[in-house]
C-alpha cells in the first residue's frame, strides 16, 4: 500500500511529515524521457575544500613540517646511499663516491646469512608480538576484575617498566638470569646454565624482556578501550552464559578491534627493528652471530665492516617490509568493513 503524495496547499507540518524518503523521491525524480534523472547536488554534496576541508591540514602543517624534515630526508639520504659505493675510503675522501645501481641489493640478496637473519627476524618478531599482545589483553582486563588498590599497584608496576630505559632493563634481566649469580637459576635449580649460549634460549630470554618492556602499552591501550565498552553489554553477555573467554572473543574483541589494530601494528614495528635487547644481552648478536636480526645485522654491515651502502640497503629493505605488513593488514581489515 503506496501512501499518497502530498497535496500542493499541505502546509509545512505535512511537508515534514513526508520524510526523508520524499526528499530523495525528488533528487532521484525520472526524466521526462522515464530515466532516472541526476539527483540534486545540495550541501551534503557539497566539496569538502568548500565547506572548510583545508582547516585541519593548515593545523596539521606546523607538525607535518616537523614530520618532513626528520623522516623524509634521513629516508631519502639512506636510499641514496644504498645505490652507491660507499664505505670508509668515501668516507674519508680517500676515493670517489661511484653509482652501483641495484649491485648492493644484488650482493645482500645473494649473501645466505641475510636470508637466515631475514627468516629469524620475522620467527622473533611474530613471537614477540604475539605474546606481547596476549600478555597486555590478559592483565587488561584483569585490570577490569581487581579492586582498586591491585589495580592500582599493577598499573605503577607496568608503567615502572615501560618507563625502563632499553639497556636498563636488558642488562637487569642478564643479571636475573646470569649463571653464577643470578636468582632464576638458584630458584630453578639450573647451576651454571648459561642462558646466552644456546641460540633458542638466547632468543627466549631476549623475547621475556621485550615484552616485559613492550606490555604496559597493549595493557593501558586495550583498559581504556574496556572502560569505554558499556556494562550493559558485558551484562547481557554474562546473563546469557557466556565465559569470560567467549565474551572476550564475541564481544570485546570485535568491539575493540580499531585499538587492536593500533597496538598490532605498533608491536609489529617495534619488535620487528629490536636492538639494544639484541646487542646488549647477546653481545653483539650472538656466539658466531647466532642471535643476529636484521637491525644488528645492518649495524655490523655498516659500522664494523664499514660498508655503509650495505647497511642502508638492509634499512631500505626493513623499511619495505615494515610498510607491505601495515599495508597488508589494513586491507584485510577494510574488506572485513572495518572503518579506520
């Protein structure tokens, strides 16, 4: 049943009663020739320039300005030292600087211990990140369970450590786990195990300290996001039966997905480019460079072999893959519908 249009002498309280939908009826009105006709530009199709859009870029300009200057042109100086022959002797002016093209890219990709520190980097990152996140999810919401002294006390604890310098904390948790005197082996009954020696337990020892230093974000970020979640949702959820892991799953982490994606790709970016917990813990990257990734690598290419062309094509190549994950990522979460 089709309501009836509005009569010519309808006064403005029949107008309104049309709706919304009349409104588009008219935009959307056919042609004479019955095609459906161009719908009329009002002001929510107004340009976006028009109606005041370069506001926020001209309050955006003094800190993009910053941006540009310490980003773009240390990129800009690091691509172009990777296409050229650069070590100590151009350096010194001892010989010419010499375009080479892509032969750096060529030589590191044909080098076998870039590709095994390219796969252990990624081994080690996806470790961190992922206990990273699950740490910081759980106490988040442990933080939601807790009284207010606890929660209290775990918040000054989280935030003392994510305070820690680097190579504060990486040289505390050497001391923890040191083998002649260090607590944790006393406690576990180990002796004189040195936890630096294999390449496994090195590579533990280093992920328990980034993520006790790495955490406190994950766990202040997804609180916060808890908080704002109203309690007549988690009260509904609990109502119907569900456990605290099936409303965590179901509820809170389709909810507080957006902020899920801010600390995985945050967690992603930091643990992929770790060093001093590398340099500092394993000396220098481990017993015949056993515990190397792609940041200590770069370091020793350009630093203590003095190839600095070698060094900024391993930077170029971490800054590509760091860019292809986020990107990645992101278009999966646009095609889930995910507004960002």
């Amino acid at each position: 049943m089709t309501a009836a249009p509005p009569t010519e002498g309808a006064g403005p309280a029949a107008r309104h009663s049309a709706g919304p939908a009349a409104v588009g009826s008219v935009a959307a009105r056919p042609g004479r020739d019955g095609r459906p006709g161009k719908r009329r530009r009002g002001a929510a199709g107004a340009s976006p320039l028009a109606a005041g859009g370069w506001t926020p870029w001209l309050y955006l300009a003094p800190a993009l300005v910053v941006l540009g200057g310490l980003l773009v042109y240390p990129i800009y100086q690091l691509g172009l030292i990777s296409f050229l022959a650069y070590t100590q002797a151009q350096v010194s002016g001892g010989e010419p600087t010499a375009f080479r093209g892509f032969a750096n890219y060529a030589e590191l990709f044909g080098d076998p211990q870039f590709w095994q520190v390219l796969l252990a980097t990624v081994l080690f990152a996806a470790a961190c990140v992922v206990s990273t996140l699950a740490v910081g999810c759980a106490l988040a919401v442990l933080l939601t369970r807790v009284r207010a002294v606890p929660r209290l006390a775990l918040m000054l604890a989280a935030l003392g450590a994510w305070a820690t310098p680097a190579v504060t904390g990486s040289t505390v948790w050497l001391f923890l786990f040191d083998p002649d005197f260090g607590p944790v082996n006393r406690m576990l009954g180990l002796g004189d195990h040195s936890w630096t020696y294999g390449r496994l337990s090195a590579f533990f020892l280093v992920l328990l300290e980034v993520v006790w230093c790495s955490f406190p974000f994950v766990m202040v970020t997804v609180y916060a996001g808890i908080r704002a979640v109203p309690v007549e949702v988690l009260e509904a959820a609990a109502l119907d039966g569900a456990s605290q892991w099936r409303i965590w799953r179901s509820v809170l982490a389709p909810i507080l997905r957006p902020i899920l994606v801010v600390v995985t790709i945050q967690s992603v970016i930091w643990d992929f480019k770790v060093f001093t917990q590398i340099y500092v813990m394993t000396g220098g990257g481990g017993i015949a460079g056993q515990n190397l990734v792609l940041n200590v690598y770069a370091y020793q290419q350009a630093f203590a072999s003095s190839q600095y062309s070698l060094g900024s094509a391993i930077g170029v190549v971490m800054l590509l893959i760091l860019l292809a994950v986020t990107l990645v990522y992101l278009r999966l979460l646009r095609r889930q519908g995910e507004e960002l």
